[in-house]
C-alpha cells in the first residue's frame, strides 16, 4: 500500500479563510440546534467503522455525545440525527446555504491551486494505470463546488460526468460545464469521488457500499475525510475549533477506515495521509484558545523550531500515515454483487 509525502505551500488560511469558518461554523451549530433539538429523534449507532458496540464516551461537544470505539478507536456521534433529518438539514439549512454560496466561492480558485488540482491529478494517474478503460464515466458524491468537475475534466479520461446528490444551489453552474445532477445512482462507473463525504455520512458504511454499486468492475473509488489518527485531532481532541456536528459525526482511523472499506466489498490500493497543515492548525488553536493545553515537547516544538523541523516534522506524519487529511483509492473487485 503506498503511501506519499507531499509539501505544495498549503497554508490553512488560503483554504480556509478564518471569517468564513468561523461563520459557517456558527451557522452549523446554530442549525444544528433548530434542526436536531429533539433529543427522541436521535438514533445510537455501532462503530461506523467496524461495526463494534464496544465504546465508551470521549467528550461532549455542542451537547453531542462521541464516542472513542475499543476497536479500531475511531471516535463518532451516538446518539445521532437520524438519515431523514441528515438530509433534511443538508438541503434546508442556512449553513449549506453559506457553504455553497460563500465558503466555496470565496475559496474555490485556493482550492483548485492547492488542492483539486493535486487531487485530480492523484486521481487521473491511478484510473490510467489501474482503472477500467472501457469504463469513462465519472462520478462525484455529494458535490459542493463545480471546480472538480472542471479539473477532471481536463484529464480527458472521461466522456460524461455525474454529480450524484450536489448540494442545493449548484444546477446551473454543473450544467453549464455539461455535469448531470443524479439524485439516485449511476451504474458502470469508471471512477468515483467522494471529498470530505464520509465524515457527515449518517452511515459511512452505506456510502461507501453505494459507491461499490455504481462502479464498473475495476473502477475505482477515490474518498478523503479527516480521521481522528491525525496529529492535530489527538492532540487537540474535542478542543479542535473546526470539529462539529453534523458536519463531523464520523472521525474514522486509519484502521477503521480500512476495516469499513473492506467490509464493504472494495479493495484498498492506497490510504496515505498527505495533509500539510497538522502542525500549523494546532499552534493556530492553542493561539486563539489559551486554555487548550499541549504537551511540553509540542510546544517546544512550535515555539522554537524553525520551519525546516516544522515541515519534517509533517513528512513524519505523512510517511507514518498520522496526519489528519486521508485519501483512499479503492477498486471493486470481480464478484461482489451490485
Ligand atoms: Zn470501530
């Protein structure tokens, strides 16, 4: 299984523009109290990942419970908003609404510089070596911006292009670069991209299940997510200012995610950890919050290093696959029902 060390010039303020997280971050927890206040309607769930019932609480945010599995330790919200009010909320809700009209517009030529980019081109050379030729249908999950589209379109690998359940507000600009919006599935993908989906998945699981169903034998299914196996999630745990509901119910680990993608069906060709930014979001967050904690190593670190420590010292995470941003590429092997 590879897995990559890579280094762009990412900063986290060019994606992720501190005014605009913070209020769609205000949003989120606003709408997330009007849409999922009774607490009657929330369902409990087994580990996401491994489908173990062996957990114990890890902390309370915003009055949502999550749990840390005994499993594979991925950490999750149960009791959760049901799949009905999920959908609900994602096409309701002022946050989405922001999201789609602020957060990815204001950002989207940063995105596609430092990271849509790299990631179609991650995604292009894996279809040309081990993808099905014959299939050139792709297909993206939960589409929040066209820029994707527009980057994989210029690969030339494929004819059409699907955007399976977008989020509201995005027609016309996906059929103006010629995208179909599909609420219910397409079949014989070649390849399939889910960005940052699995973490507000109701069930990740059913995700990643729906992706096998729509993928041609040997397509191939690309995801990222954050996972809690990540530096900066560990060390700021439910500290973390960018982790809330609904839009992170599932915070997988490297384990869990592996567990979940085989057991439903597919075949990992890699699961690496390629983010640039676990350092800089913990010495940002222990900036802004002075109760937030660190170890003193950590500190040490960050306040006295250079630059050349902290950039090895994200190689580290990336090589031992301990940073917070992962990638998947999986195929769907001959022989599992569709
Ligand atoms: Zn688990």
């Amino acid at each position: 299984m590879k897995r990559v060390v890579v280094e762009s010039g990412l900063h986290d303020s060019a994606i992720r523009p501190q005014t605009l997280l913070s209020e769609f971050r205000r949003l989120s927890i606003e709408d997330a109290k009007s849409f999922f206040s009774d607490p009657k309607e929330l369902v409990e769930v087994a580990c996401p990942a491994c489908d173990s019932d062996q957990c114990h609480e890890a902390f309370q945010k915003e009055g949502f419970h999550f749990q840390e599995c005994e499993e594979c330790k991925s950490v999750y919200v149960s009791p959760r908003p049901s799949k009905v009010a999920l959908a609900h909320y994602y096409q309701e809700s002022h946050a989405t609404q922001y999201r789609v009209e602020h957060f990815q517009r204001e950002t989207a030529e940063a995105r596609r510089k430092y990271l849509l980019r790299a990631l179609s081109n991650w995604l292009g050379r894996i279809v040309d070596e081990k993808g099905n030729a014959q299939s050139r249908t792709f297909v993206d999950m939960g589409s929040n911006s066209s820029v994707l589209f527009d980057e994989i379109q210029r690969l030339g690998l494929f004819d059409s292009s699907y955007a399976v359940n977008p989020l509201p507000g995005l027609d016309v600009e996906l059929a103006k670069i010629g995208v179909t919006i599909s609420q219910g599935g397409v079949s014989g993908a070649g390849a399939i991209s889910a960005l940052h989906q699995l973490e507000n998945q109701f069930s990740p699981f059913d995700m990643v299940k729906a992706a096998g169903d729509m993928l041609a034998i040997n397509g191939l299914f690309f995801f990222t997510t954050r996972t809690i196996s990540g530096f900066d999630l560990q060390m700021l745990w439910d500290k973390a200012p960018y982790i809330f509901v609904p839009e992170h119910l599932n915070l997988l680990s490297v384990e869990g995610i592996d567990r979940l993608v085989h057991r439903a069906g597919l075949n990992i060709i890699e699961l690496s950890t390629p983010g640039q930014l676990d350092l800089e979001l913990t010495a940002q967050a222990r900036k802004a919050d002075p109760s937030i904690e660190l170890p003193h190593f950590i500190e040490y670190l960050i306040e006295q290093r250079d630059e050349l420590a902290h950039n090895d010292f994200q190689a580290y995470l990336q090589k031992h696959r301990l940073s917070s941003h992962v990638r998947v590429a999986a195929y769907r092997p001959e022989g599992i029902d569709a």
